[in-house]
C-alpha cells in the first residue's frame, strides 16, 4: 500500500475532523457568535450533534484513521470547519494564517495538536501573507491549485509557493472572483471538487476561463452544478475513495450527474453544520493521508 498527502480522491486512510460539541460547545456560545461570523442563521445545538453523527457516520465508511480535534478555549464556532487552518503535503504540514480575523487562533491549536501526535510540520505561512485550505486543492501528485481570493492572498500564495516548489511540485493560481464580497464563504473548493482521477465537480459560472481550459487540457472530465444547487452546495463534495463521494443532502441534479459518472454518492442532513455556516463536507475535515 501507497500512502500521500498529495490527493483529494484516492481512499482515505487518515483525517481529522473537529467534533460540532467541541467546536460548537453550546448554544450560549452559538447565540454569541453566529451573526458576527457571518453564519445565514443560528444553528440549533442538539440538531447539530445529530447531523454530525451522521456525518461522522459516513467518514466511517473510508475505514481510514478518523482523529479529533479537541475543544479548546478561544476557538470560534467556525472551528468545526478544520480544512481552512493546514494543508497536508508529504513533507509536513503547512500551517496556514487565517484571511477571516476571528479564525485567527485554529492554525496555532492544530499546529499544537499535530504535533502532539508526532506530525511533521513543513513550515507556517506568516503575515502578511494569508492562506486557508479551503483555497487549496491538489489536481495530481505534483499539482496544487490555490486560490486567490478574500481568504488566501498574494503574499501566502508566494510563501506556500517558496515551501512547495523547490520540491517538485507546480503551483496553479486561481483568481477567484468578487462574488458577494469579503465577508462571504467563497473559497476554491466552493467551485471545484475532485472526485476521481481526472474528474472534478465544478461550478462553471464562477469558474474562471484559464483554469477551467487548464482542467480539461490535462483531460479532466467534469461535473457541472446547475445553478440552483450552487447556493445548496452542491459542488462542495468530499470523496472518502476514487468515485466514492459524500455530499450535502437537496442536490439531487448534480448527485445524478455524479451516479452518471460511475460514483456511489452518500448525502446527509447537514443544514446545522453545513448550509447555516457555509462550509460543506470538505470544509468538515482535514485528509491527512489517502491509500492507493
């Protein structure tokens, strides 16, 4: 067996996720905090441990090593969504700075929790440079795509660019659109997913021109998200194994293009943990390691 950090499709063998109790911790810090991070509406607790459950339950079926983040003081709600503060790579992880200021304590508390668990560090983005993984997104072994956008800037782009491609690997830069501004959830995975080898579910509206002729240059096939399942979602999709996918319940045009695609799609409830703060089951978690 096969093990890198340099996937978004291939089976997962290990990832941290951040437990919605811990992140959440009560309905008290939810009512404090929702409507200055800018969540669509307050996510009701009790409903929110429930739809992790079922979330938790599908990360499952990957049989991959499925780690916690634990609570700690200091954190934002918007914690729960662990993907945004590091970037693993097979030399180490990169430690990100946030681009959204009240996040700015979760890269130091996975930094800590790494390595506590003898995980290697490759370097740390500082400012003014900001990076979140959110932005980030691996297309091959040897090609990562980021970003440039509200969250991710130009200075963390030529940090993760001086770690990264002195070992080999290409860096694409993406720049993203306006859209609805700074205070909006609008990373690179929010229009892009890879799913498979050479197979991505896209949102081609806001998909900029150069990088979606870059995708089907190197013969990517992709799957397109009406309009009407963007606002759901639905091109945030976390595939656990090669086709295998899970995705937020309410988009079923983009889930049959995906069948259609040979994928086996798994959905859960997720309007607590994922619509109401914008971050779907990508944003959920952290892959450390995928087996192939």
């Amino acid at each position: 067996m096969k093990y890198t950090c340099h996937s978004e499709y291939h089976k997962l063998a290990s990832v941290i996720i951040k437990p919605v109790a811990d992140a959440f911790v009560s309905e008290e810090l939810l009512k404090a905090q929702w409507e200055s991070l800018h969540f669509l509406d307050k996510p009701d607790f009790k409903d929110a441990v429930k739809e992790f459950t079922q979330f938790e339950s599908l990360l499952k079926n990957s049989g991959g090593n499925i780690l916690h983040l634990p609570k700690k003081a200091g954190l934002s709600i918007d914690s729960i969504y662990c993907r945004d503060a590091s970037i693993a790579t097979d030399f180490g992880l990169i430690i990100c700075n946030m681009g959204k200021p009240q996040r700015s304590p979760e890269p130091d508390a996975q930094k800590a929790f790494f390595l506590d668990h003898g995980i290697g560090i490759l370097g740390t983005i500082k400012a003014p440079g900001t990076l979140e993984g959110g932005d980030v997104a691996w297309l091959d072994q040897n090609t990562l795509a980021v970003g440039h956008t509200y969250r991710t800037n130009t200075e963390g782009i030529a940090q993760l660019k001086g770690m990264l491609e002195p070992k080999g690997i290409e860096i694409i830069v993406v720049d993203l659109p306006h859209y609805k501004g700074p205070s909006d959830v609008f990373h690179l995975m929010s229009i892009c997913s890879p799913v498979g080898e050479k197979l991505a579910v896209v949102y081609s509206p806001l998909l900029p021109i150069s990088f979606r002729n870059k995708l089907i240059d190197r013969g990517y096939d992709l799957v397109e998200v009406p309009d009407n399942e963007f606002e759901t979602m639905g091109c945030n999709v976390l595939a656990i194994a090669p086709k295998t996918c899970i995705m937020l319940q309410g988009n079923p045009v983009t889930e049959k293009r995906l069948s259609d695609q040979g994928c086996t799609v798994f959905t859960y409830q997720g309007e607590h943990i994922s619509m109401m703060g914008g971050g779907g089951p990508t944003c959920l978690t952290r892959p450390l390691q995928r087996s192939f």
